[in-house]
C-alpha cells in the first residue's frame, strides 16, 4: 500500500487542470498560518529566467503554478534585495531595492501579484541584525570620526591592549574567527557574522525608523508577512561582556550567549506586530531565532508578539523514536503556553539535507519519506525546504573553488558546508542543468539527478513528488485538532488526531500490530491489510478513523 490509495478514497493529487485548492484563497480569514504548509524558495537556486545560471523573481514566478499544484499555502523567499552577495544577498546595500541578479522591482510585485492569483500567499525575508558593508549607512560610517554620528547606527569600540590592538571582548563571530574587525583608525566594529556583516545598534532609534519604513514598504507592495533573519540576535548584553569559554555560537546553535537571545529583542517585535496589525489581510512575522529552550523559543510568539518561530528542535532531532516524542511533546506544550502553533521544520538553507542527515542513500531517503508524514499528520504549520519534496540529498562533493559560503573559509570547512543544500534544483530533461535555465546553474548538480527532477518524478505514484502532493491534498481534508499519543511496540510512534491515526516504525525491521484504521497513506509499500498490519522498517502510514 502506497500514497496511491489517495486515489482511492478519492483523493487524487492535483492536477495542473485543478488549479489552486480553495484553502489556499489570499482571501481566506484569520488564521491562516496556524496550520499552513509554506514553501521555502532560495531564489539564487529555484528557477533561472535569464540564462546568467543564478535563480531569479522572474524564473520563481513561471515556476508558481508547480507550487499551487503541489498543494502548499505560502510561499518564503530568501533575500532578493541588493546586495554584494559576500553572504548569498543576507548582507543588504538596500532593502528597497531588487538586486540585478534578480530581476528589479517590476518583477517583485509581478511575482506577489501572480502568487495571489494561484491563491498563494508571498512571506520575504528581512534581515534586521546587521546590514552590508556597503550599506550607505555603513560606508558613511567608515568615513565618520570615533564617536561620531554615523557610527551610533552600528557597535563600533576601541580596541584593548596598549595600542588597542585587541578586539573589545572575546565574542567569536557564527561563522568563525572573531567577531571584530579594526577599521584603519584603530577603531573595532563588531559582525557576529560575516566581516562584510556588520551589526546594527539597535539602541539607536534611527535604526528602529528605518526598519519601520522598510516593512511598510514591502506591506505597501502587497507581501503578506516576514520571515525575520536572526530574530534573537539583535540586542545585546548591556556593556558587551566577555564569554569566557570557547564554545560560543553556532549556525542554529542553542548555547546561552550575551548576543542573543537577550529579553530586549520583544519590545522590537511587540512593535512589529503592532504595524503587521495595522494592514489588512492577516499579515504575519516569523522568527528565525535560536532559543536555548522551547520555553524560550515560545516567547517569541506570545499574543502580541510574532505569529510563528521556527522549530529548530525538531530539526535537530535524531532519528529515535524518544528523542522525538519528546521534541514534539516539549514544543507543543511550550507553544500551547502562549496560545500559539507550532511549527515544524526538517530542511532549510543552513543545514545538511535531511535525507542525507537520516544516513543517506536509500536508508536516508525512507527515513526523509517517513519523517516527512509525521510533520505533516502534527498539529500546527509545516515548513517545506525547495526540493525535499523531490527526495534531493545533500550535494557532499562540491570542489572547493565553486563554494561560496563565507563560513567554508572562514572555519575552514568545519561548519561550512552550506552550498552543498543550496544546489539547484532539477526540473527537467536528462543533462545538467535539469530545466533550472537555459544556460548553466551557479552550483555544479549530480549527473543522478536526472532521476529525482520534476519532470521524472511526476505521475510515477511511488516518486516522494507524488508522496507529497498526494499528502497534502489529504493534510486538507482532515478536520484538525489536538492529537495524543497511542501506545504501540518499541520503536513505534503512534499518535491520533480528530479522524486519523499516524504510525512510524523507527527500526530496521518489519511491525505487526492490528490495522489501527482504514488505510490512507504510506511512505512505503506495505502488504494489504487484513487481520494485521505490516509497516515495513522506517515507514509512516496514515489511517482513517
């Protein structure tokens, strides 16, 4: 039994002739994201228009219909501003304007206007913690005395030692090395990313205006919400204190650190949801904050604070049947505290592919398969990284010369091997570039992945394409609710919802157990029911109650 069962209950995947699920209407009440499956697209890697082999607005908005059709509700855009892209366009030299890259800002509003015709609602990223370093706020502050005017906007220090010749504190930037770099003055500025990163001061009121007017020009153009970059990070300990140990910060880190986390980023976002409130159609904000605990990721989404925050721990977690019922659990309640959903997440931009994380090759790709229906069965909002649904592992092989993640050179490689899921993805036909564009692609794809496009995947009812598509159509159907947990054999998690019953074996070997329901869905072939049900190893099915 496979996802083609859908068909049976009649269920069938959508088709291009079926256009846009109601559900997904731009029109729709509040609420809509409290259990909304939204699509992230890295635009450098999603569809090339042009031929210049980068990802562009043009290239995503030909590309919206495969997404109304694969049954998602919102679509995240990665960084589209103009930028020296030292950091893949996360260093912004304007937030009002379209890199040439991408396109300009015909194209912009092109894209929102088509994505709400297709039902579809636009979330773009702001990046809020530090600008380029050929923002004009940073280039004027360059050229401004110590003390001066320009440089209030940014955490510019003298230096320690004699000679200030020492950075000001111990602080070691993300992406490794210190946090500091001197200006030829003697003065140090602090990025705890990249050096071409450099942090905001976010004590300054300047910056809370510009920020202000940047929103509401986005909200203008009819965006609907943003996926806030380093939502945690942009106040810091009061002095900038030392840490004093060597393990600091990491991408999507949990350790408790005086840069993040600190209780004086709220007041920022209180204010953010005020002007969200204050435009029709609710608009919405998303943290990307990394929180030492879920208790303290559920701040963030407090009644007059964001709407979403992503769930890194979820992300984080092993495959291990206990392990992931407690992140499940520990989330659940932490959000429920707050009146919130939750989300979850199992892919993004800055992490490893998680059919190569779940061990990779065929063994990675069921576990990727079944963990995929356990997200979806969870009560709250999914998030889908480009590619997952096509089963896309992590590119491992990448020549050094190719990369272009500053954490490769800067940890030099440890860390630093985010291009490998930033490869673009395969559309079509049998050489690179797969249907990416008519000309080349930025990152270098795998001769196999001929097997895994678009094209090759749809209509064959065992491809992960189809498993998704067949997937969210019934994620549709279903009433919603709380779930809880169902007692089951050793490495097998059940839990029900209103109307469904979700099974994952997390063994290497075949579970019998009595058919829970009537038969919905499987990440994996499984033997007819009769008296008993067989999930093969590393399976997830779904069954009506």
């Amino acid at each position: 039994m496979t996802h083609e069962l859908a068909a049976a209950i009649g269920l069938p995947a959508p088709t291009a002739a079926e256009g846009p699920h109601p559900a997904s209407s731009s029109t729709e009440g509040p609420g809509w994201w409290r259990d909304a499956v939204i699509y992230q697209v890295y635009v450098r890697s999603f569809a090339d228009s042009d031929g210049d082999g980068i990802g562009d607005l043009r290239g995503a908005t030909q590309r919206l219909p495969y997404l109304a059709q694969l049954g998602i509700d919102a679509v995240w855009l990665t960084p589209f501003y103009a930028s020296p892209q030292a950091d893949g366009g996360y260093d912004v030299a304007d937030y009002r304007a379209v890199d040439p890259l991408f396109g300009d800002l015909a194209d912009a509003d092109d894209l929102v206007r088509t994505a709400h015709e297709l039902g579809l609602r636009v979330i773009v990223d702001v990046v809020p913690n530090h600008t380029s370093d050929q923002h004009p706020w940073f280039r004027a502050a360059l050229a401004d005395h110590a003390g001066g005017a320009a440089r209030a906007r940014y955490h510019f220090r003298p230096g320690k030692g004699p000679a200030g010749e020492l950075p000001p504190n111990d602080w070691e930037s993300v992406f490794g090395g210190p946090a500091w770099t001197r200006t030829p003055d003697g003065e140090w500025y602090l990025h705890l990313f990249a050096p071409e990163q450099p942090d905001l001061d976010w004590e300054n009121e300047e910056v809370h205006e510009e920020f202000d007017s940047v929103l509401r020009f986005w909200l203008d153009l009819g965006v609907d919400g943003f996926r806030i970059d380093v939502a945690h990070g942009m106040v810091k300990a009061a002095g900038l204190p030392d840490i004093g140990h060597k393990e600091q910060a990491r991408l999507i880190g949990a350790q408790t650190l005086p840069f993040f986390d600190q209780d004086g980023v709220h007041e920022i976002h209180r204010s953010w949801r005020r002007l969200l409130d204050s435009y029709p159609g609710d608009r919405i904000g998303v943290a990307e904050a990394w929180a030492p605990s879920p208790d303290r990721l559920a701040l963030y989404v407090r009644p007059d604070e964001l709407h979403q925050a992503f769930n890194f721990q979820f992300l984080r977690c092993p495959w291990d049947p206990e392990a992931m019922r407690s992140v499940i659990d520990e989330s659940l309640a932490a959000t429920a505290s707050v009146g919130a959903p939750t989300t979850w997440v199992l892919s993004n931009h800055d992490v490893v592919r998680h059919t190569t994380r779940y061990g990779g090759g065929r063994q990675g790709l069921r576990r990727a398969r079944a963990a995929a229906l356990l997200m979806l069965a969870l009560p709250g909002s999914t998030y889908i990284y480009q590619g997952e649904e096509l089963g896309l592992p992590e590119v491992t092989d990448l020549p050094d010369e190719v990369r272009q993640d500053p954490a490769f050179f800067r940890a030099a490689g440890q860390d630093g091997f985010r291009d490998g899921c930033r490869v673009p993805i395969p559309w079509s036909g049998q050489e690179p570039p797969y249907g990416f564009g008519p000309g080349t692609s930025w990152l270098p794809q795998p001769r196999t992945w001929r097997e895994l496009s678009v094209a090759a995947q749809t209509g064959d009812p065992y491809s992960t394409l189809e498993l998704y598509r067949s997937a969210l159509a019934l994620r549709r159907t279903l009433p919603g609710g709380p779930m809880r947990w169902l007692p089951g054999p050793e490495g097998l998690l059940a839990l029900s919802r209103p109307g469904l019953v979700c099974t994952l074996n997390t063994t290497g070997s075949e579970i019998e157990l009595p058919p829970p329901g009537r038969p919905l869905i499987s990440s994996a072939a499984m033997e007819p029911v009769g008296d008993t049900a067989r999930i093969p190893a590393d399976c997830c099915a779904w069954w009506a109650i």
